[in-house]
C-alpha cells in the first residue's frame, strides 16, 4: 500500500528518515511551515525557509521516490510579533503560486492570545481571497480544547467553506466538534503530547473514518517518521480490512488534497 | 454519531492491552510517590501544584462509571475559558493542565513555579 503522511517536517529530518519512508511505502507527503525551535528575525529568515521547502525538500524527496508538497505561511508561535507578522505575510502569496504549494498552513493558534488571533484572521483573508486549501495547527495539551473552537469560530467569520480547511491534531476532545462543523479532522501520531496509535485508532473507532487523516507530524522534537504505519499495523491487529487501512492512510487525504489542481498523488 | 467501529471482543482487548496499562498505573502510583518523598523547599506547595490537581481530578474519571473516559479526563486537564488571552509574549509551551483549575479547587493551589516547556513544532 502506497502511504501518504501529510503532515511531516522533512526539515529537521535526516536523509535516512526518506530513505526508511520509501521502504515502509510512504511515497507521498505534505510539510507545512512551522516553527524553527526558536523565532525568526526577519521576514528574510522566512524567505530562505519557504525556498528550502520549495525547492531543496522536493527534490531530496525525489531522489526516494517520494513526492513532497508543503504548505506556506506563519506559524501560530511566532505569530505575537504583529510587525513581523506583515512583513511575512507579504511575500506568502508569492511562494503559494509555486507548483508544490498545496494551501495556507499550518495556521492556528498556539496560546490562544489576541494577537495569534489575529494574525491568524490575515491567513485566512488570503485564503478565501485565493481560494486556497487551509491546514490548521491547534494549540496543545490544555490549550486545545479553547483554540479549536476559538479557530472554527474564526474560519467560520471568513465563510471558507469547512470541507477546503484541515483541523489537525485532533484528540479525544475536540474531534467530534470538528467533524460536526464540517470540517476535516486530523490525528497526530505523537509521543506524550498527542496521539498514540491506538488512541488514534480509537478515535476512528468512535467518530468512523470520513473526513479524517492520520498523520505523524515528525518535527525536531521526539518523534516518528514511521508513525503512519506503525498505525496503520495497530488497525491490522484489531482486525481492520485492508481496504479500510487503505481509505485512511491513502484515499481520504488524497481526496483533501486532491481539492488542489497541485495535487498529483 | 456514526456507528461505533467494533472488530474486537472486550476479551480480546484485555488479552492485548492490559500489561502495558497495568505498567502505566504503577508508573501514576510511583510518580505520586516520587513527589511525596521529596523534600525540601516547594515539596508542600507541590501537593497542592495545579498540575497534579489536575491529575487527580483526571483519575477520579477512570474511577467513575461513566464512558467516554478519554474525552473527560482531557477536560480535567484543559482550558475551559473561552476569551482569548491579551498576550502570548514570552509563552511558547504548554504546561499540560490549565493553571485556571484552581480557582475551581478547594484549598490552596499553587500555580507560581510552573516551567511550560512543551513546546515542540
């Protein structure tokens, strides 16, 4: 079965990450922009890092066979600088014409602060203007709960249609109230701070498996490249056709993403 | 709701998942033990810490009769406000509970020495 994790920070991962995917079969992935581990001094840092997702992922993906998309914006931590914030948001529309660039993301909220609010409203209006596809970022642990719905919420104001925007890190609590609104949920397959795989499976089990992708979300943190399919074997231990593994690891993200006339698979 | 996905037998998931679950109850047990057997300076105000009020109160759900036990015990540990906050400055990380429980608790609570390091991408 050909994989897709689609959401994944090649940046800080090493050759050998792309080298042990392709031989697990994940053949496809997505990066949003996200946070270096510390914040950026100048819209120029951020030029430099969407030209590396641009041009230097996709083409190290390719010498694996995978294909690499990503998604562009400013992410929720360094979105308290609101002077940055506009610098930044300036030059995104002109990395989201490139072919690779799927949508806007991963944009949110990372404290829930009026600020993060409101540069997060910025993403959105570019959005809707261009039509993009949208992956959002919610906040963590004890701030998850009020950021996804002070997210929807906000989404909901810019009349994006739900079925174009992707929640991630859904959990226990917050995943019913994505899907009911709309939207799509995704699991993040994540040591101590998200989704184990078989929380994750649970999930799937409670909520079914339409509108929701799994994902690993591997970053600079302790994380797990292979989490997709260490998950997608939870389901085949519990006894899950092989069709049913298919429709969450491969078809449902492929139709998200397939929303892009970017997306080739 | 969509109908419940079900492909094993409750016996099944005994079978699978009871020793690495018996593991992380003694894992709870030691760790609260840890924190009684320390001492020195904060090793009061730490029984009282929102971090493990929250921890408590999350435990007293696996302890009830109630279903949904996953979803509940991530409430006792969330933000239950719903205005955003005037300012992020200088917060990047999550602490894991919400500092606000104890205005909800009864006696004191301590919330002052909480290091929020979370913070990975």
């Amino acid at each position: 079965m050909n994989f897709i994790d689609p959401h994944i920070h090649m940046v800080s991962r090493t050759t050998a990450d792309y080298e042990a995917m392709a031989l697990a079969g994940i053949r496809t992935i997505t990066e949003p922009a996200f946070w270096a581990g510390y914040d950026r001094g100048s819209a120029a840092g951020f030029r430099d890092y969407f030209e590396h997702l641009t041009v230097f992922e996709p083409a190290r993906a390719a010498k694996f066979g995978i294909r690499h998309y990503c998604w562009i914006c400013l992410n929720p931590k360094e979105a308290e600088d609101l002077a940055l914030a506009r610098d930044v948001l300036a030059i995104v529309p002109e990395f989201l014409d490139r072919t690779t660039v799927l949508g806007v993301g991963e944009i949110g909220l990372n404290k829930n602060s009026r600020n993060e609010l409101a540069v997060l409203e910025m993403h959105l209006q570019i959005a809707a203007d261009r039509n993009e596809l949208v992956l959002v970022h919610t906040p963590h642990l004890e701030d998850k709960l009020k950021g996804t719905r002070l997210i929807m919420d906000a989404v909901k104001n810019f009349r994006i249609d739900p079925s174009r925007v992707i929640i991630d890190h859904g959990e226990e609590h917050t995943v019913g109230e994505i899907l009911d609104r709309g939207f799509w949920a995704g699991l993040t397959l994540y040591p101590v701070s998200k989704c184990s795989p078989a929380r994750a499976v649970d999930i799937l089990e409670t909520n079914g498996t339409d509108r929701i992708w799994l994902n690993s979300a591997a970053d600079w943190g302790v994380s797990d490249p292979l989490a997709t399919v260490k998950a997608a074997n939870e389901m085949r231990m519990r006894g899950y056709p092989e069709e049913t593994i298919r429709k969450v690891f491969h078809d449902n993200p492929a139709a998200f993403l397939g929303q892009s006339p970017k997306f080739a698979g | 709701m969509p109908a419940q996905i079900i492909h094993m037998q409750a016996a099944e998931v005994i079978e699978r998942y009871f020793l690495e679950n018996r593991a992380r109850v003694i894992e709870i047990a030691a760790f609260l033990d840890r924190v009684g057997r320390a001492s020195g300076a904060g090793a009061e105000a730490a029984e009282s810490d929102f971090r493990l009020i929250s921890l408590r109160n999350a435990v007293g759900v696996l302890l009830d009769g109630g279903g949904n036990k996953a979803a509940r015990a991530q409430l006792a540990f969330s933000d239950l406000s719903t205005e955003p906050i005037e300012s992020a400055a200088g917060m990047k990380g999550a602490c894991g509970a919400w500092k606000g429980v104890c205005a909800t608790a009864t006696g004191v609570c301590s919330a002052s020495n909480a290091s929020c390091d979370n913070a990975e991408g």
